[in-house]
C-alpha cells in the first residue's frame, strides 16, 4: 500500500492528539471493515446534516490474545469505552498510548510500506521522529520500529543473529529502513522468493512461489537435474528437492545452480573449468555445494568461465577464473583453484544488492544511502566493463557514468557480451558489444560507456532482460520491447527469416507476438549465456512470465527448451506458445 492512501489520516490524527496517545483509526474510502494486525476495526461513519458541528464514528475493537499480557488487569466494565459511541474529542481519553502502544507500529509494518514512505512520516511531524520508548530498542522512532519489523519477515534476516544484524545496518548506512531498502531491491531485482523463469543455452527453469522447480530442454550433462542424461520437451518437476525451497535459480552452458531460503547452494551439469565449484566432472542430480558452507547465499550467477555468488550480508565471492590470467574476477591463482574467493576493492565497505554475470566479467550492484552504484571487472573487450576503455580488470571499478551525469541505476543486467542498467526513472542505459543491435542505438558499433537508449524515451521501463546479443524492455504499460539478435525467432517481433540481416532488430521494437497474447508480462528471460561448447548453433530461446502465472516460449525449441513439442521438421517458433505449466 503507498503512503499516499495512509498519510493524510496520519498526519491528521497525529497532531490532533498530544504526543503521548495513540490513534486508533484511520477513515478510509468509504465505511469498511479493517484488520490490522491483531485489531479489527470497524469504522462507520454516520451521514451529517447541516446542523451536525461533530461526525459520530462508531468503533469497535477486538484485542487478540497475543496481545494480553499476564500483568494485565481485567476489562471492567464501567471504565471499559470501547464499545461506546465517542465523538473525536473523547478519544484521547479513551485510547491512551498506555493502553495499547503497539497498534500503530503493527499499522505501519502491516501494510508494506517502503523506506521512502516511512521516512516520509518521520519527515511529518514530531510525533514520528521521537523516540517511541518501545522495545526492543526504546531509542527507535516508529517508522525505524516499523522498518525493523518489517525486516524481520524476511527470511534471509530472520535467521541472522543479533549482531550480524547489527553489521548490516551499519554496512547500510546505519538505519533499519535502508536495511529494508536493501532487502527489497533484492528481491525485485531477481525476484527472490518469487516465482521466476530462467532461459539458458538450450535448456529452460522455472522456479515457483512455493520453491518447487521445473526444468526441461538439453540434458547430455545432467544439467535438468532430474538424475539422467535423457532431453525433456515438457516441465519435469526435480522430485529430489522435495522439502527444499528454493528462491533462486542462475544457468549456464549445461550447468544449473540453484540457492534455496536457508542460504544452501546446489549444483547439477558439466562442470568444466571447476564453474560448479570442482573440476571436471558433472552430476545429473542437484548437490550440495560443499565449498560454500559458512556462506549464507542469496544470487548465484555463472558466466560463461567463472561463477559469482552474493551473500546476504551483500559480499561477493568468486569460483573459478576468468578468460585468462589477467581477468580471474580476484582469483589470480590456479586454474584448478576452486575455493570461493572474497571479492575485495574499493566496493567492499558498502553492500552488493545484485550481481550480473557475463561471458568473462561481472557487473555489480553497490547499494549505498545516497543511492546505487554500478562496479565492474573481468574482461574489458568492445567496452564491456563501461569505463571508456577496452582494459580488463582483475578487481571492481566504478563506473563513473551514472554518478557524473546523477542517474540513479536500480537494477543491473549482464548479456553474454553487453549489458543494460535500468534507471529510477525508467530509462535505459546500453554498453558492450554493439553485434545485431542488442545495444539498441539503431546499428552495430560497440559502446565502451552507457548510452541511454533513445528509442526508448518515450517508454518507462520497469524491468529488462539481456541475453546473447538479444535486449527485452517491459515498459510500466505492460508493452514490451526488443532488439538485436533475431535469427532464432527469438525476439518476438514479426520480421524476415529468410534474409539473415533482416532478422535483426538494430532499434527498439514493440514485440508484437508478446502483445497479441493480451497478457501482463512481468519477466521477460533470454538466453543469457553463450554457449562455448556450441558457439556455431543458434540455439537461442526466450521465456515470458505472464502476471496471470502463465508461461509462454518462444525461440529454437529442437532440444525441448521451449516446454513444447514441436511439429516435425519444426526448429523455432516466432510466436509465443503457452507452457504446460500454471505459476500463479
């Protein structure tokens, strides 16, 4: 809920009551029944005449039991009001801050109110920038309470001890509602805890709300893990994860990680270059990543020669190395060297919200209170890294472009050899390697700094997705846009197949198969991996998360990736066919 529908009442009530009493109710719309946490509210507000100077509001409060404590006194009733009439101005006799001083905080941690909003109330009045001398730190104003406890319905903070909770305010800035500022892009920007689908190189996952996972496509490697090596062309739910949640999910070429709610990390797949986290070998049924224990996970990534993975204190820790010697993404030691390696640099005192892995480099996410901030490494060829030159680095770099011009990125997205930053405003930002037109700039030349997408200017963008040479846009409208590598009929865009340059989108194009569906879209995944093992076959799908919980793919299909049997002789589909599988 905004605070635009809470604020008016709040404000109102709070300065019309002295500091030490607590409001009770909050006129909505129209007459409704409300619960909030604990009480239920029943408010009715009776018509006035002309005559009328006072409204004559009828309240009734149910306190629950959790709400009793053994020190407290029986209701008497000839002192109980709660069942009375009252007008306003006998409220604050009835409903002192003594009586119940939890309700407000329960309000205000009930209705999912954002850290902007609750800062907003403390920017109100004085009532909610005091201390509230609630436990359990009786220095906290309410808005900081509420935040806390808001915080605290998390499950990768619930489980934290005290004072690793204590670490991670300070790491954000030292306030609870920039904790839960970090929690949240979190969790939109890889829809942690959300049903998610993935698209990889020749394989596809989906992960739902429940933490069940569905795998189908290529399956020489083991990397559907479903414990064989046999291709799939419908969802197969990974039976052997029974009882295990998992929250997110990251592919690569014939390989799978995923990450579940308590932190754990699993693998299945090939597993050459030690990308799983050992060397040379593959399993075909999901295993516990043993290196990583100790490490509470949150986002696994895997690039194309190297895995990242982020933990919920916002470090980063590296497995495997990059391209070559020079760009091992803080490695630096044997090739077969496969401990998970602390990202250090000059990131390293503020927390990581998001990674996003490329073919050879990584992009990171530096969440900080006076906004985010983009940091890159690894491989720095066609201006990957967003720095103005085609160095590599072997340790993160700011990329300088979105301070200087004061945009403000949200969320990060790494292609096989380009990337795409999505802005608080809406606008995108492109930079890499330009091939087929995935940087959206109406040609092919490569970008080694952000440049905002003018085809867009006129879109606000809510969420992208960048994969091999491929960009998705949706815009807050629900349109959906795309461009560069069409050849797969991957794009979902009506063009030319016969003629391979015309099957290429060099500008933003309104994804005209996606809109006949007449379906909310609210992720779009391309294929975001390249796969080295077969770099000479277009192979390339894209899955589309519909808000009704329907899937839809699109794209080469011949080894099952689409969750769709195709016709014979069939090897793509440029329209979107529906999945067998309801994520709602």
């Amino acid at each position: 809920m905004s605070i635009n529908m809470l604020l008016p009442s709040l404000v109102h009530w709070s300065r019309w009551y002295s500091e030490s009493v607590i409001f009770c109710f909050f006129v909505f719309s129209s007459a409704a029944l409300v619960v909030l946490s604990g009480f239920e509210l029943k408010l009715m507000q009776h018509p006035m005449d002309a005559a009328d100077s006072e409204a004559s509001v009828a309240i009734k409060l149910h306190q629950l039991a959790i709400e009793t404590s053994s020190n407290s006194s029986p209701s008497n009733p000839a002192t109980d009001h709660s069942q009375h009439k009252c007008n306003a101005n006998e409220i604050t006799e009835q409903i002192p801050l003594a009586a119940n001083p939890s309700i407000l905080l329960h309000v205000l941690s009930s209705y999912e109110l954002e850290p902007n909003d609750l800062a907003a109330l403390e920017g109100t009045c004085k009532f909610f920038r005091s201390p509230a001398n609630f436990e359990p730190d009786a220095a906290l104003s309410l808005p900081e309470l509420a935040a806390l406890d808001t915080c605290c319905q998390k499950a990768m903070f619930k489980s934290m001890k005290n004072e690793e909770k204590e670490k991670l305010k300070q790491r954000c800035g030292g306030s609870w509602k920039l904790v839960l500022g970090y929690l949240l892009v979190g969790e939109k920007n890889y829809r942690r805890e959300k049903s998610q689908v993935i698209a990889g190189p020749r394989h596809s996952i989906v992960v739902t709300t429940k933490g069940d996972v569905y795998s189908f496509g290529a399956n020489s490697s083991g990397q559907l893990g479903l414990g064989n090596t046999e291709d799939q062309f419908k969802p197969c739910l990974i039976r052997s994860l029974q009882g295990i949640r998992i929250t997110q999910a990251a592919v690569g070429s014939m390989r799978t990680m995923l990450v579940s709610d308590t932190g754990s990390v699993y693998k299945f797949g090939q597993d050459g270059f030690g990308l799983l986290g050992s060397f040379g070998s593959y399993t075909s049924s999901p295993k516990l990543l043993e290196s990583l224990k100790g490490i509470f996970v949150v986002q696994a990534s895997i690039g194309g020669y190297f895995t990242a993975v982020l933990s919920r204190e916002g470090r980063v820790y590296t497995l495997s190395w990059g391209c070559d010697e020079t760009e091992r993404l803080g490695h630096r030691s044997d090739l077969t060297d496969v401990k998970p390696r602390l990202l250090s640099g000059p990131h390293a005192n503020a927390p990581v919200v998001q990674i996003a892995a490329g073919n050879c480099y990584l992009l990171m996410l530096v969440y900080q209170p006076t906004g985010m901030s983009v940091y890159s490494l690894g491989c720095g060829q066609g201006g990957k890294l967003g720095n103005g030159s085609m160095r590599s680095l072997g340790t993160p770099n700011l990329v300088e472009y979105f301070q200087v011009l004061n945009i403000k990125p949200v969320s990060i997205l790494a292609g096989a050899f380009h990337c795409a930053v999505l802005a608080l405003d809406g606008r995108v930002f492109t930079w890499g390697w330009g091939s087929y037109g995935c940087l959206g700039h109406d040609g092919k030349q490569s970008e080694s700094l952000p440049r905002e997408v003018v085809g867009l200017k006129d879109v606000k963008a809510r969420h992208l997705s960048a994969g091999y040479y491929t960009t998705f846009v949706i815009a807050d409208n629900g349109d959906v846009y795309s461009f560069g590598q069409g050849k797969s009929h991957n794009l979902g865009v009506q063009q030319a197949q016969d003629d391979a340059e015309k099957a290429h989108v060099l500008s933003p194009k309104l994804a005209t198969w996606i809109a006949v569906l007449n379906e909310k879209v609210v992720q779009i995944s391309a294929t975001n991996t390249w796969d080295w093992i077969n770099e000479d076959f277009y192979c390339y799908h894209t899955l589309a998360l519909a808000e009704s919980g329907r899937l839809y793919s699109f794209g080469d299909g011949r080894e099952g990736q689409l969750g769709v049997k195709l016709a014979g002789g069939e090897k793509a589909r440029s329209a979107p066919d529906r999945v067998d599988i309801d994520l709602a």
